[in-house]
C-alpha cells in the first residue's frame, strides 16, 4: 500500500516518520501489561487504532506534497488526494484532504453591525423587515421602495439590503432565508415553510442567521444572480425573517414571520408594460349591514399588479362629503386576471345618491373611475353608473330598485317645453 500511493520519496519518509511517531505515542498509553485484557484470536489487525490513524494521516502527507499540489494522478489513473475531482453528474464534489474533514464547523451567523432602534409607540414590539434601497430607475415607484420589483436580463445581478429589526425587550435570533411564491386567482400565495423555487435558487440571503439584542436591528444584503440561460418571464418570491424560537420539549412551537416580495421580470430589452382597467363599480351592503363600494380591476399587460388607491365620496344628500378612505391593500393581479376590490365605507352614510371618485395604481400606472350611485337598503348590489364629460348620470330610489334618470336628456325635453311655450304665446 505505501509502495502504491507514495508519490515522492521525501514524501514516503514522512509518512514512515508520522506511522513510527504514532506507533510510539499509541505504545505510551497501551495499559500495563496486568491490567490489558487477554488477546482475542480473531484475524483482525492487533491495534486497530493505530492502523486507523496512519491511514487519516496518509492524505494529510500526500495533499501537502509538490506531486498533490500539481493534481498528479497515482498509478490506476485516478487523481491524488487533494486534487479536485470531477463528481459524477447529480452528485456533489467530495472533498478528500484529512484537514477539511478535521476542520470545525463555519459559524452559524455572520458578524453584523448591530444599531439601536426606537421602541415600538404600542405593544410589546416585535421582528420586523424592511426594503432599505431601491433602482434609481424607480425612484418614482411606490412598490419599489416596499418590495424588490425589477426587470433583468439573463446573466444579471442585483444586490437589496433589507433591514431586520427587534423591537421587543429580549434578544432574537432570526433565520434568514428566501422561499418561493406564486401569483394565481386568489393573488400573492406563498409557498408553505422553506420550500423553494427557481427564482430563490437565483437568491443567497447573507447573513443567515442576525442574532438581535432587544430593540436593535441589523442589515442583511440579497443577492439576486440570474443564469445568463433564464427563460423570459415574472418570477416571484419570499425574503423571509423567522424568530426561531427556543426548543422547549413538549410544546407546539406557533412559527411567525414577516417578509419582503420579490417580483423579478426576466428577458432581454426594455421592460414589459404595466396597465390595468377599472369596470361594474357598484354600492353594496354586506349581510352585516356594513356598506362598501366594489370594483373589478383587469389586468391588461404584462406584469403583475399591486393595488393601491382611494375612495371619496361627494355630493351626497344635502351636499353630504364622505373623508377619503384607502382602497385595502395588498391585492395582486396576475398577468391576464381580474380581481374585485371592496371598499368598506361607513355604515351610518344615507342611501344617496352619491357621486364616487375611484383612484386605483400600481406602481407608475393611475386610472380613476368617477360615477354615480346609491347604497341598498338591503343586503346586495346596486350598479354604480359612470359620468362623462357631456352627460350626468343620476341613480334615483323608486320601489326599492334602482332607476336611472337621464339627466342631459332631462335638460333637453325641459328647453323643448319652454320653446313650445314661447312659440304658443306669439301666436296669441
């Protein structure tokens, strides 16, 4: 065996040299000899342990070797301990030096710059994440400033701090991690614990684990590397921020956290459009009796939506106006979708008429929808009916249903009236 691996003769006289020093070391603390046990003719080497320790110690002589640090190969053709070898296709690289193997542990965390943060105004406080850089490019976009929206080429890289915080009155320790998500019918659905996707097999989150003194917060740097090979089109994921809780043995551990969206459109040229349209604006009442206004929201282009807006309400019964009241937030509209917002509005309002002004965005893109309407008096819809520039629409009560009065054509049949008047008392 010695005669087989041994590169060099200076290196065969270090590896007698290191299997004589430990043949003297493992004979110093054999036991005396009334104290060892009676041997055991079995046919297995005498001193396993010895045989143990040269063979650890053969690579570790072999890799510091000139022939090694060449990538020599040993007779038979395959490469020399130390030498990087090809791994099989699906199966990752193995490392063969004693001194990888002995060497402890990385750390779990990496070393962090840890800044004091202000206590929270109510509550017992909490571990919170926020998006702390954004595109200079979109310095105007609202999302961008909350979440990590893009358009990439493939072969790209971006790098986003996120800044993690503790504002509770005992330390953390946060996982760090990105996990998938997707955007279907029912808006931005997350994947469930860690599990991944392309878009996070792209994404390396450093460090992974922040550990967070109370009330103070840390900045962890994503790094986003697109394969220069990546198909065209909108990749979605999660940045996560997970406490990880202490283990206490016979108690269901309740995991909560937070995150930052990644919304990363992939492909060659400029960036896809962004467009929406708003349409069925209608009144409601709930079965609760709680009033809201209703909207469907199409999705026209190319990318996903993040829908954010306002509502006011005008020219009420007796001049009656309503304060503005944020459209909820947090619906996302995938590519080719449609999705219906609801506005919770305050019950106490009279029926009406009403006249609504609609503001909806999404990033750079504004649409408003301006119409009339009126609340049921029982639970259900009544259609809101858009104004125009030349012709009002009114929504009149009558019977419970909802008429529509056409007020431009009001105004005409109201000046015939008057000039068949006019025409009558000159002929008199």
């Amino acid at each position: 065996m010695t005669t087989v691996l041994r590169p060099s003769k200076a290196a065969g006289h270090r590896v007698r040299a290191v299997a004589a020093g430990v043949g003297r070391a493992a004979r110093a603390m054999r036991p005396p000899e009334a104290d060892r046990p009676p041997a055991r003719l079995t046919g297995r080497p005498r001193h396993p342990g010895r045989a143990i320790v040269i063979v650890l110690a053969l690579p570790a002589v072999l890799a510091a070797s000139p022939a090694a640090a060449a990538g020599t190969t040993r007779p038979g053709g395959g490469p020399v301990a130390g030498t990087p070898a090809v791994p099989p296709a699906g199966r990752p690289a193995a490392t063969a030096t004693a001194v990888d193997t002995l060497a402890p542990a990385p750390a779990a965390t990496t070393p962090v710059s840890i800044r004091p943060v202000a206590p929270p105004r109510r509550g017992p406080g909490g571990v919170g994440v926020r998006l702390l850089d954004a595109p200079t490019d979109r310095a105007d976009d609202p999302r961008a400033h909350v979440y990590i929206v893009d358009h990439l080429a493939p072969g790209a890289t971006i790098v986003r701090h996120v800044e993690v915080s503790n504002t509770t009155i005992a330390p953390q320790r946060v996982s760090m991690y990105a996990a998938g998500a997707r955007v279907d019918e029912d808006g931005f659905d997350v994947e469930a614990g860690r599990t991944g996707d392309e878009l996070t097999s792209w994404v390396q989150v450093v460090p992974g684990v922040v550990e967070l003194p109370a009330r103070t917060a840390a900045t962890v740097t994503v790094t986003v590397a697109v394969p220069r090979r990546a198909t065209a089109g909108e990749r979605f994921g999660v940045v996560w921020a997970e406490p990880v809780p202490p283990a206490l043995p016979g108690q269901v551990t309740v995991v909560n956290r937070v995150g930052v969206r990644l919304y990363l459109d992939i492909g060659p040229g400029g960036e896809p459009p962004t467009d929406f349209a708003i349409s069925n604006v209608a009144a409601g009442r709930g079965v609760d009796g709680g009033l809201y206004v209703a909207a469907t929201v199409r999705n026209t282009a190319e990318r996903a939506l993040d829908m954010l807006g306002s509502l006011r309400l005008v020219n009420g019964p007796a001049g009656l106006t309503t304060p503005v009241v944020a459209v909820p937030s947090g619906r996302t509209i995938g590519k080719g979708e449609s999705a219906r917002l609801v506005i919770p509005v305050t019950a106490s309002l009279p029926l009406g008429p009403w006249t609504a002004h609609l503001e909806l965005s999404s990033g750079l893109v504004h649409h408003t929808a301006t119409v009339r309407l009126l609340f049921p008096a029982s639970p259900g819809e009544h259609p809101g009916l858009r104004l125009g520039p030349s012709v009002l629409l009114v929504v009149v009560s009558a019977g419970g249903g909802a008429v529509v009065v056409l007020a431009g054509f009001v105004l005409v049949a109201r000046r015939g009236r008057r000039r068949r008047r006019r025409r009558g008392s000159h002929r008199a």
